[in-house]
C-alpha cells in the first residue's frame, strides 16, 4: 500500500486531509499533510516532511504540492527518487480523492489516476435554470400552493 503525503501552503493540506477523511476515515494511517507556515526555512519543512514520510511506514509515496515553483513543490523535489517516491503538483480535492481511492495500486499507477482525478475533477457548470424543480404550466389553477 502506497502512502499519500500532502505538501501545501497552510492551512491547505490540512483541510484537504479533513474532507478525505469524512468520506475515507480508514485512510488515516496512509495520508499525512504537512501545513507550510509562512517564512519557515526549507530546511525544516524538509525534515518535518521527512518524518511524516518514515511515520507512514510505506514502501512507496506519492506527495502532492498545491503550486508548481512554491515552497512545497521546492521542498517535495528534495524528498522524491522516481522510485520509492514521486511528486504531482496542482493538488486538488478530487486529485486526493482518487488518490486515496487507488492507493493499492502501483506508484506509477497511482500516479496517473492521481492526475486524472485532478483533472477530470474541473469543469464547466452551465446553470441555465434550476435543477430538480417541477416548472408550473402558466395555466394552472394552483398558483399558490407552493405557499406554506
């Protein structure tokens, strides 16, 4: 089983654990974030990640970052090997959520159902009229009984 572990500017990674965790709570041994405070040197943020990473006890890791170029993404490059860990950045709910969901199958597996999780996880929504509603025909008698 893979590990998952979330770079990300605070309170980001955080708040992406919590979501997973209300629809995934038995992936809690195999997720970690780590919240990247303003002004905290690399260095440290490193090690933190570092830890988190040995905690999970997993043979392999996909990290995901929030911003390509950002500190995250810059500190997760120091951590990943192409073998025992890889980096996706852009991370995003429903990146995270597959993730989460394959995390069973091979890194390179997962990394790709990572970022096709991520992606087909954006799109257009076109609101024209309301969804679910029952539209009265202008005739009808009963006007007002959608009154309470």
């Amino acid at each position: 089983m893979n590990g998952i572990l979330v770079i990300a500017h605070a309170p980001l990674a955080s708040a992406l654990r919590q979501c997973v965790l209300h629809v995934f709570p038995d992936a809690e041994s195999h997720l970690a974030t780590l919240d990247v405070p303003p002004n905290q040197p690399p260095d440290e943020t490193v090690a933190q990640a570092r830890v988190l990473m040995d905690l999970m006890g997993t043979p392999h890791t996909l990290i995901l970052t929030d911003l390509f170029g950002a500190t995250p993404c810059n500190v997760a490059t120091r951590l990943v090997d192409g073998v025992r860990a890889r980096l996706v950045t852009g991370v995003n709910l429903p990146m995270l959520l597959r993730a989460v969901s394959y995390r069973h199958e091979s890194l390179d597996a997962l990394v790709s159902r990572a970022m096709l999780g991520g992606t087909q996880g954006v799109m257009p929504v076109s609101v024209s009229t309301q969804q679910n509603q029952i539209r009265r025909s202008t005739h009808d008698q009963n006007h007002r009984d959608h009154q309470q």
